[in-house]
C-alpha cells in the first residue's frame, strides 16, 4: 500500500487515516515490512516517486544481459 501527500504534514494526515480504518477493521501490519516517509519505492520492477514512473536499475540491467 503506497500513502502520499503533498508535503510531510500531508502525508501524515493521510497516513494517520489509513491507520485509524486499519484498527478499525481489526487489522494489524508487520512493522518489519513498512517503510515510512520513503522518497521513492520500487514496485513491479519500476520505481514510484515524485517525479513520476521509472525502470528500475536492477530492471534495465537484467535486460541488457538478456541480449
């Protein structure tokens, strides 16, 4: 799950939120597994940021070495 805003105040607003319905619903998450207030993340071989949709280096490599 990806939590945004616009800026840090924004963004914890938002991430309280989605904590707040969790514990509404009886749901927990593994604290081991999350990171919080991340610039970028890297999903399904792109990279998610603020500037938009990238490959991922590991991506662009694994297909350089495919040829």
């Amino acid at each position: 799950m990806r939590v945004v805003g616009r800026d840090h105040k924004e963004h914890g607003e938002s991430l309280d939120k989605v904590m707040r319905k969790f514990e509404g619903h009886g749901l927990t998450l593994n604290c081991a597994k999350c990171v919080i207030r991340a610039k970028s993340m890297d999903y399904m071989g792109e990279v998610v940021s603020g500037d938009g949709l990238q490959f991922s280096k590991k991506r662009v490599k694994a297909i350089f070495d495919a040829l």
